[in-house]
C-alpha cells in the first residue's frame, strides 16, 4: 500500500493506464477516506468533482434537478454551448424531453417484455457456445460474451443478427481512444451507424413491422414523429448502451470466478440456487460503467464541499461499490451476499438503466451455458484489459477447455 500522500498526488483518474488490470480500487480507498468530493484537474479542462462514497452517488444520481445530464455524461465536454439545441441521445437529456423520449421504449424492457424473450435468449447462448466447444479454446469476450448483447438487440431492432455484429464493431471505434494516425475513425463510426440507421426508418417508415425500429419510427414526442436523425441518435444508443457493459460483465464476471475458485465451486455447487445472487455480486465486483457525468445547475453542498453552478460532478459506480460505508467485507468477493444494494446500473435516478432486466437475462444465460457446458475451463494467457477511464473490463481473455460436441446446427441467421 503506498503511503497516503503519495497517493493523493499520483492520482489520476483521467490516466486510461490506471485502468489497466481493473479499477483503481485503493486510489478509491483513499479518497472515500480522505477527500470523498474531490476536486480532480483535467489538463485542456476546467476540472470536475469526482465523488467516491456510496451515499454521495446516489444522491447525485437522484436529484437531477441540481445535477443536470445535459452537459454530458462524459468528462471532457464534447458539447460546444452553441450546440445546446442540437439532437442528442436521451442519455444526455433532462425531463421532460428525456421523460418523453424514455417513455418510447420502456414497453420492450419490462420485466414482462424481458422473460418473454428469455427462451430466445437462451436459445442464442446455446449456439454461441455451439460455435467454439468443438474447438477447445477460444477469445471469451469477442467470441463468447460480446456476441450476445450484439445478437439481442439485433433481433429487437429487426435488423439481421450479422448486422447487429457489425453495429457493435462501430461502437467500439467510436468508445476507441483516438489514434493519431486515424483521428477521423470515430467520427467515420457515427456517421455509418446514423446512414444504417437512417435506411431502417425509411424501411419502417414505409413499410411497419412488429419490432423496435417501427414502433420508435412510428413514435411521437410533442405531437410530431420522431426526426430521421432523433431515430438514428435512439438506435445508437441502443446498440451502445447494452454491448460493452454486458459483454465486459460476462468475460470479466467469468475471469474473476475463475481468480476466486472457491466461488466458483459454490456457483457450480448449485447454480440455480445461487446464480441469481452471484450475478448481482459480480455486478458490484465488476462494475462495468466506471463513471457517469452530471453538471451542476446551481450552488450545492456535498459533503463537506460547495459545489458552483456549472460545476462537472462524476458519479464513481466502481468505487461506490467497494464503500465499506455500505458493503460488509467490499473486498471480499462472496457470490452469497444479499441484500446486494450495488449501484452498477446507476443510483436509481431517472436515467437508472433501460436495459437493467434484459442485461441480467443475458448473463444469466450466457454464465450458465459456459458454466454447465464449458468443462476444465481456464484462461490460456493472461487477460489484456480495456484501456478506457469509461468501460472497465478484459478486452481479450483467451480460454481453453475440453472440447465436446456441438447441441444445434450452425449459428445462421
Ligand atoms: C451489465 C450490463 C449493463 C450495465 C452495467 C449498464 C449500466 C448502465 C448505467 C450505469 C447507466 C446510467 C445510469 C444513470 O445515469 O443513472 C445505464 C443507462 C442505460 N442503459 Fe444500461 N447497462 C447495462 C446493460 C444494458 C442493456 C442490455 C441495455 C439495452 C439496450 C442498456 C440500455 C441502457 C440505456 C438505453 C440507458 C440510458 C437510460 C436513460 O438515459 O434513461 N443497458 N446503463
């Protein structure tokens, strides 16, 4: 453990090398401890408030009144002020637009909507591993974990699942930290996304099916339909907002099963008792949303701090996560615990996750076909990590395992 001070100067949570190999757990020890609203500089930016104990991001999350998401959810602000009218996604909206805006899709992510969908969803994990258990190893998060959200959200927007593959690609680009030899490469993503998007409104404009695309082509917010390009931003944030996230819980969840053995028998030991619980804790372990953003509307006081109108506020899930504050053991990673009240899919305000019900219907179904199927499963090489002060999660985890055959035929659209 470095001293205190020490830590309090090398400090930097914009640093994507402090990613690496997880989150900074005991950077997030110190500053509950020590500084728990922190003010954190940012070269190129005014600065912002990173907040690390439980109680604190939840009340940032709830009162979004004082803490506004239409600055941004991401740290550096990529909004120009001029801009304050221009479409954007309604993760950076505040009501009543984001009210009006939610309101269009939450019929499908209903817990209602979800556990009709569970036997497709299972179904899809069982040909998902079909296509790697012939082979005995494989890369756990592209070929396993990442599939899935892809696929889902391919078949709820109505689009082929090869597509839904190729959109998730585009979202990896655009989250990419920019290479210098190709700084247009973000930009060039959204475009393609929004020019695919903007052919599936046409399409269902013209011509309504029973999916998600028609119903938001069909939706109205204040009397008028929803624009070509209030679509398109839907549609991305769709295809984003449930790949990596789930993706990283999956591959990461599965990693850190495997590093704590004994929890693995457990789960193992009996799996329909425990999964339930067990995806919960990896949940909090896991964390895969690092931060999100809120701007202060007006003066505020958090904890011992006055924060000024305008002011960036970063919400710090991971950390708030491991808060003995309101964790016993937070360290301890025990697929038993309950009550589990983690704050992986936000503190529960307004913008708590849409996909929440069908993120967990996803793992459920992936961990549960690579734990009955996946025999003598271990990691191959060491895990490379996300590089990313955003997503936290492994980026490759090469796995092997005893090959067996295959249940169904081909994955094929
Ligand atoms: C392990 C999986 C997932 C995690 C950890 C996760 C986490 C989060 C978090 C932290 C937020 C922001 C909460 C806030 O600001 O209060 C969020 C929002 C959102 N998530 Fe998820 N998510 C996951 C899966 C999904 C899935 C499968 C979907 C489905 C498409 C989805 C769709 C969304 C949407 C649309 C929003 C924005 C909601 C709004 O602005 O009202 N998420 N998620």
């Amino acid at each position: 453990m470095a001293p205190a001070h020490s830590l309090a100067h090398s400090l930097d949570l914009l640093d994507p090398d402090a990613f690496d190999g997880g989150q900074p757990h005991e950077a997030f020890a110190w500053l509950r401890d020590n500084d728990p609203v922190h003010w954190h500089r940012e070269p190129g930016g005014p600065g912002f408030w990173a907040v690390t104990r439980y109680d604190d991001v939840k009340l940032v999350g709830r009162d979004p009144a004082a803490f506004s998401s239409a600055g941004g959810i991401l740290i550096p602000d990529v909004r120009a002020a001029q801009d304050d009218d221009a479409p954007r996604m309604m993760l950076e909206m505040d009501a009543p637009d984001h009210t009006r805006y939610r309101r269009l899709a939450v019929p499908e992510f209903l817990p209602k909507a979800v556990k009709g969908m569970a036997p497709r969803v299972e179904a899809l994990a069982v040909r998902i591993i079909d296509d790697v258990i012939e082979r005995g190893e494989c890369d756990l998060v592209t070929e396993v974990a990442g599939l899935m959200p892809s696929y889902v959200i391919a078949e709820m927007l109505g689009v082929p699942l090869a597509d839904g593959v190729e959109l998730y690609d585009l979202t990896e680009t655009i989250h990419s930290t920019p290479d210098p030899e190709n700084p247009d490469a973000g930009m060039t993503a959204v475009m393609a996304m929004l020019e695919y998007a903007r052919g599936v409104w046409a399409d269902r404009r013209a011509e309504p099916r029973d999916d998600l695309s028609t119903a938001l082509a069909h939706a109205t917010v204040n009397g008028e339909p929803l624009s070509e390009i209030d679509f398109g931003l839907y549609f991305l944030l769709l295809v984003d907002a449930g790949g990596d996230t789930t993706r990283n819980l999956v591959a990461t969840g599965m990693l850190a099963l495997l590093e704590h053995p004994d929890q693995l028998d457990l789960l193992r030991g009996d799996l329909d008792g425990r999964l339930d619980a067990a995806i919960e804790e990896l949940l909090r372990w896991v964390s895969p949303v690092v931060y999100m953003r809120r701007t202060a509307t007006r003066p505020v006081r958090l904890g011992d701090k006055q924060i000024a109108a305008g002011d960036k506020v970063v919400m710090y899930y991971g950390s708030a996560n491991r808060d003995p504050r309101a964790f016993t053991d937070p360290d301890v990673l025990d697929i038993g615990r309950g009550p589990n009240p983690h704050v992986a899919f936000g503190g529960g305000g307004p913008h708590y996750c849409l996909g929440a019900h069908l993120g967990r219907a996803e793992i459920r179904a992936m961990l549960r076909e690579i734990l009955t199927r996946l025999r003598g499963l271990r990691t191959a090489q060491r895990p490379e990590w996300l590089t990313s002060t955003f997503i936290s999660g492994v980026k490759h985890l090469p796995v092997e395992f005893d090959p067996a055959p295959r249940l169904g035929p081909l994955l094929a659209d």
